[in-house]
C-alpha cells in the first residue's frame, strides 16, 4: 500500500471511444436498461476521497494552468497505488508474483455477478456469502453497507468498513472464481494480523478490485469492464471500471 505514483498530463484515457459513447456521465444515477454502461469508479477528488491509514493523502495540482497565464494546462497527480477504485496484483502480497501490467486482461473483462450483501453484514463470511447465489460466477462484486453509507464518496476514513473474512475468501478461491471485488478501500479487515484474505486469493491469481462505488448498483449480472493503469512491475494501480447490466 506504499507505492506511489506520480501522473503528469493534461489527460488520460483508459478507454476507446466506442465503450466512452455508452457510458453514464456520473455515477448515482441507477441501473439503465441493456446496453448502457454506469461508470462505477470512485472520483479521486480529495475533498471526498477516504484515504487508507498510513498512505499518501491523494494531491493534484496544475503545473501550468490558463489561470496562470500559460497557454496550456498541465497537471500532476500523487497518490498511492491504492487510492480510490484500483487493483490489487498477486505481487501485493505474493512475492515474485505477478504485477499489476501482468494482470490479463481477459481477467479484468466479462461477465460478473454482483452480490448485494446483507444490510447488517460488516463480515463476508461463509455464513454470509452462502446466503446468496454466488456459486458459477467467475467475477462476483460485493456490494456492502459501505456502498450504503456512501464511504467511498466520504473522506473520512472508517475502520468498521465491511471486509471479506477468510473463510468465504478460500470457497471463493476452492470455487474456480477468477476476480473478486468490493465497495471499500481494503478487502481485509482493519487492523487485521495477517492479510489472509488477499494472501488467498492473490496466492491464487485472483485480482481484487477494491473501492468500487456500488451505491445505486442493484444485485445481477453484468459486462464489466476494468482497467488499471498500466505500471510496470508494482503491485496495484487506480483504475476505471464499468458495468452494463445483462437482465
């Protein structure tokens, strides 16, 4: 979670212009009918993005501006690997792993199946996942009561965010699932000894996407799509991801 980057550009664009053309402008605005993209990423705004404890607070200023008197816009971005919606690589916590740019990218796109878990569940444990129908998915996104609160829109950091608990992290590893997800900056408890969870399932190359914005998502199936920035030979990196409801 120390790994730092530093992007310098007027812009960057992580998608083709035929995916930008489908996408919803903002997220909070529900599920659409077939077809029509809903941006579900997080803004990286520091007057609303939570950062983890211990990493660098997110920082984005203009190097050069038309306020200024510059004929161009020009920007830097600092933040930590794991700042807002991002991916988590093997490499994370598996050492000699993959890294972020090693991450397939078949991985990161198709189908998935998002579970919105019980109301009162600060634990996604097995009791909790087997509660839902999960079994057959390849990618399954959690959404929680973080997305309730609306925790990833709130800088505030919570420690009682809702976490993905071991046990369900190995059905979800035993199972053949190849991504998993969640609406909040860790999928591992706070203040948890060990990172079991993340040494699961990336000891099983299995990305974890962590600070998705879920809040007006509904449960079912989806296209998703994610891309993390293409860092070479780190652990994580922020992304875009999108969904596009099936049924």
């Amino acid at each position: 979670m120390k790994s730092r980057i530093i992007v310098s550009g007027v812009a960057i664009f992580l998608l083709t212009c035929s995916v930008q053309r489908g996408v919803g402008q903002k997220s909070g605005t529900g599920n659409r009918s077939e077809g029509t993209w809903i941006d579900v990423t997080a803004p990286l705004n520091p007057s609303t993005t939570p950062t983890y404890p211990g990493d660098t607070q997110p920082k984005f200023e203009f190097l050069r501006s038309f306020d200024k008197g510059d004929n161009v816009t020009l920007s830097s971005y600092l933040m930590t690997a794991h700042a807002g919606t991002h991916v988590d690589a093997p490499l994370h916590f598996v050492a000699k792993a993959a890294s972020i740019d090693q991450v397939p990218l078949a991985t990161l796109m198709g189908q998935a199946r998002v579970i919105d878990c019980s109301p009162e569940a600060v634990a996604i444990d097995a009791a909790e996942l087997n509660k839902h129908n999960w079994r057959g998915a390849k990618r399954i996104l959690f959404r929680t009561r973080n997305s309730r609160n609306s925790w990833m829109a709130d800088p505030t950091f919570h420690q009682d965010f809702s976490y993905l608990a071991p046990d369900a992290a190995q059905l979800l590893a035993d199972a053949g699932v190849e991504l998993v997800g969640i609406d909040y900056l860790s999928a591992e408890k706070f203040g948890a000894s060990e990172a079991k969870s993340h040494q699961i399932l990336l000891g099983r190359n299995i990305p974890i996407i962590e600070g998705l914005d879920l809040r007006e998502i509904k449960a079912g199936e989806y296209d998703m799509i994610v891309l993390p920035l293409r860092v070479v030979g780190h652990e994580a990196a922020p992304g875009r991801a999108l969904l596009r409801p099936l049924r």
